[in-house]
C-alpha cells in the first residue's frame, strides 16, 4: 500500500513531499517526489504513563478513542485493578489488550497495596512482581510510590527494582515534593522517571540527577502550565503522560492536546514530536513505529500540525481509527462488603477540640493538613473509608474541607489505590444512602440527595463500566451535573475524592484504618 503527504521525519527532523509504502504491517519505503497531497503524515502518539482503569473503560474501549486521538502507543500501570484482583486482575488487562491494536505496554505494579500501611484486595510480593516482569508483555516496573521504603533500603522494594534491572526493564518513580538528599538517594536506587513534579524547580533538580520528567495533564492533576518551560532545554529529558484521564475527558482529546498546547506556545515543532513520540519509545524500548524504513507501519495522517486531529490511524498497516465497540465477556470482582447503618459512622466528639482536618486544592492530588478548632468546623464534612474486601468492614472516619456538598452525598469505590468505597457529604444519613446504593451495586459512583440518586455501574473489579464510551461519559457527565446542583465547586468532584486514599502523596489522607499523616508516615491516633 502507497499513501502521499507531507512527511514528517522526527529523526532528520525535517518535512518533505513523497509517499510512505508498506507491506505486511511493515514499511518498505519512504520516497521523496513532488506530490500536491498536502496531508502531513507523522508517528502516533505515546502515552508515557496512566492507568487505563481511571477512564472507568477497559482496555480494548479505552483504546478505541485514544486511537482517534492519534495515540498509538501507552505505557499503562495497571495497579488499580492490580490492588482490587491481584495477579488476576492483571492478567485481565493483558489479555484483553492483546485483542486490541494499540500497543499498551503494560508496567508491573511495584506497590500493591500502596505501602505496607495500607490495606487491599491482594498483595504482589517481589516474587510476584518478578513473575510478572518475566512477561514480555511487560515494559517497565511501574511508579515505585513507596519512597520512604526505597530511601531506608527495604529489602522488599529492592527485590523489585533489581528484579526490573536485571532484564534491562526501566523503573518508574513517583516522588512528589521529594528533594534534597533523600531525592539522590531515591535516584541512586535506579529510578528513571517521576510524573509528579508539582514546580519547575522539582522539574529541574529531578532532571539535574537524571531523572526523566513526564509532564502530565489528566482529568484532576494537570502540571502542564507548570512544566511546559523545561522543554526549552530538557526536550532529550521529557515525555507527556495523562495518568488519570476520565472517559468524558478522553472523548476530547489525548495526547494530541498537550501538542497542540506546546504549538500554540511557540515552541519547536520537532521537539515536541520528540517528547511525545521518541522519547517515550527509545526509554521503554516500544515496538512502535517512527516512521522509518523498516520500522512497524504506525502513523497518523493530519491536515494540519497545529490542531493535531488526525484523519487516519494506522497500526502495523492497518487503518484502527474507526474500530466498533465489543464488550467485555468475562467480568471480574472483588466486593463483599455488607450495608452499613448510621450507627456505624458515628464518631464520638465529645471532649476534643481540635481537629485534624484533610484540605482539598482544586486541580491538585496534594492535601494541606490543617487544624481546626470546634468552632470553625462549620465548612467541614465528613469523610469516610469502608474497606470493601471485608464482610463485616472496618471504617475510617475523619473531616474534609473542600467539596462543600449542599444537602448530599458523594460515594465510590474508585479510591487509589487501595479501592476501598469513599464516601463524603453534608450528613450521616445521606452519606449511608449513597454507600449502600454502592454496596447493592457491587461497585461504582453514587450520587445522592434527600429526593434522587445518580450512579454509574462499574461491575469490572469496581473500576470499569461494560458499556460504550459515550454511555460512561454521559453519566459521569450526569453524575457531575448532580454535583453542581448540590453546590460541589470542585473542578472534578470524583477524581478529587478518588485521590483521598493516597497516603504517599502530601500531606493527610484518610484509609479504612482512619487518618494518615504523610509527612510522619503515620496514622494519627
């Protein structure tokens, strides 16, 4: 097969006329002739890191769309699934990603659950992650978030890391506010990559140790009007990633934004097309195409380089950018939590008069631990974790500022990433009503008031709908709109609060065991 264009070659880094021919998924020949076709033709796209389960869409519909956006390769961390199912649950990604063309280069879990602190579904010790590494379906050891258990040489968390290394496999980092000594420390250890600067001077001293910084721009953490300055003079040391993208976000663009945002800023055309093409693929060792004699037949037709919408799809030859919905046929679980009662999220106040209270800042997975005396507790709510592995479940409680839900409630079992349900809202009964619309659902997003209740099903693990990506996206849409009526300001309630559970990001969080103060890495009692 023979296409025309506009070529555009990331490794001379130069544009010419001529025609792409390829045969058997393979390109046998670039020629350079006058052509009037004025369609560029360029690599795809590469999504460094993200977690295809945060989309609430398994792998072969997650794929479907990012395929249009002119996305052909990921590396995808499936530790959501992973700290519900285990071993299994990662199996199931494998293999439905097998019958999907985009080349989703899975990382093996590292920290399942989180840190040894936390509670979940299953646990991958070394050995289990050095079984899975054995894959080869496997690309890297994904984001190592047990940082205190790196630095202090946890025999554990080395296993894992020379397990990747012997087999020339990269490690990922995530190392949010982490600098100084205890960064060179973390670096030493043999971590290539961190997704979690959160300022340009993080950027740069991860850099400076050699570090390679993904910049990301997902549906909560967004770092982009942040980092964008480094690809000045880091363009060799950056790659773009998504992390957490919503289906509803998903429908509007991958990848392909954050180009066009880079465009839009003036910077250099090939050096964009590098972080987010070649950099990704020479430091995972991708099987993608790049456009090149020989290489596998992967590229994207565009009408233009600024908006960066392609026309066409191709993978290993094929055209993929129109592919059908096909439903998943085996689901997976882990649910077996029990309703709850009113009684059993009560917490005794009496006597205390200062609390420990979880601080939201919009667009940011980071949570200020401020102090609140009981007489300006009045714009806290309170939040709550059900471990949901458990019959009779053990329940943490505490306060949160931020959401501000007006005669509401918020529930999910979408909570990084131990996945235990999260709840908050304006009252204990409404709190209840939502978490046990939850439980009756075996997982999911519940959305309730004094007269409705919203929700979306996500029957797969508690993660990921069985439906088309127009069908998840509405009712998240649906779900938000809720949120709206009862006053919620956040930018994206949902995310926000899936991220409260994350006890190795700054500064308190909340598990099923109560309180979590990042900073000591303790619970509070």
């Amino acid at each position: 097969m023979r296409i025309e264009g506009q070529i555009v070659d990331i490794i001379a880094r130069e544009i010419f006329s001529g025609s792409v021919e390829f045969e058997n998924g393979i390109i046998t020949a670039i020629n350079r002739h006058e052509t009037r076709n004025q369609q560029y033709i360029l690599p795809g796209f590469v999504d460094a890191h993200n977690h295809i389960e945060s989309s609430m869409l398994p792998p072969r519909e997650y794929a479907r769309m990012a395929l249009r956006h002119g996305t052909i390769a990921t590396v995808s961390d499936p530790h959501e699934i992973a700290n519900v199912c285990g071993k299994e649950g990662v199996r199931f990604m494998l293999d439905e990603a097998d019958q999907s063309p985009l080349k989703m280069c899975f990382a093996v879990p590292s920290c399942v659950p989180a840190t040894p602190l936390c509670s979940s579904g299953a646990v991958l010790d070394a050995s289990a992650v050095n079984e899975m590494l054995q894959d080869p379906r496997t690309y890297a050891l994904a984001e190592m978030m047990n940082f205190p258990g790196v630095v202090n040489k946890d025999a554990d968390c080395l296993a894992k890391i020379e397990a990747a290394q012997r087999i020339n496999k990269p490690v990922d980092g995530h190392a949010p506010l982490v600098t100084g000594e205890n960064l060179k420390k973390y670096v030493a250890a043999g971590i290539t990559t961190d997704h979690e600067a959160n300022s340009l001077a993080e950027g740069e001293e991860k850099i400076a140790l050699g570090m390679k910084i993904l910049i990301r721009e997902g549906s909560t953490a967004r770092n982009f009007n942040t980092l964008h300055p480094l690809i000045s003079q880091h363009k060799d040391m950056l790659m773009f990633c998504s992390d957490d993208l919503k289906a509803v976000d998903l429908l509007e663009g991958h990848i392909n934004k954050l180009l066009r945002k880079c465009i839009y800023l003036g910077y250099n055309l090939f050096d964009v097309l590098q972080i987010a093409t070649l950099n990704p693929v020479r430091h995972y060792h991708i099987p993608m195409g790049l456009l090149q004699t020989g290489d596998p037949a992967d590229f994207i037709i565009c009408t233009d380089l600024k908006n960066f919408s392609p026309t066409a799809t191709y993978v290993d030859g094929h055209r993929v950018d129109d592919l059908p919905y096909q439903p998943v046929t085996q689901l997976l679980n882990n649910f077996k939590t029990r309703p709850i009662s009113v009684s059993d999220i009560t917490d005794n106040m009496e006597g205390k008069d200062l609390f420990d209270v979880i601080q939201v800042v919009d667009g940011d997975l980071y949570t200020p631990h401020i102090k609140l005396s009981r007489e300006n507790m009045d714009q806290t709510q309170k939040i709550v974790v059900i471990n949901r592995y458990e019959a009779k479940a053990h329940i943490g409680i505490g306060y949160i500022r931020g959401f501000d839900i007006q005669d509401g409630a918020l529930a999910q079992s979408i909570a990084h990433d131990s996945h235990h349900i999260i709840a908050t809202g304006s009252s204990d009964e409404l709190i209840v009503k939502a978490v046990n619309e939850l439980i009756r659902m075996k997982g999911g997003i519940v959305v309730a008031d004094p007269n409705k209740i919203s929700s979306l099903a996500l029957p797969i693990a508690g993660l990921m709908s069985n439906n088309p990506i127009d069908e998840v996206a509405t009712a998240q849409q649906q779900l938000t709109t809720h949120l709206r009526m009862l006053r919620c300001p956040l930018m994206s309630p949902i995310v926000a609060l899936s991220f409260m559970q994350l006890i190795v990001i700054p500064e308190l969080k909340i598990t099923d065991q109560g309180l979590f103060d990042v900073e000591k890495f303790e619970y509070i009692s």
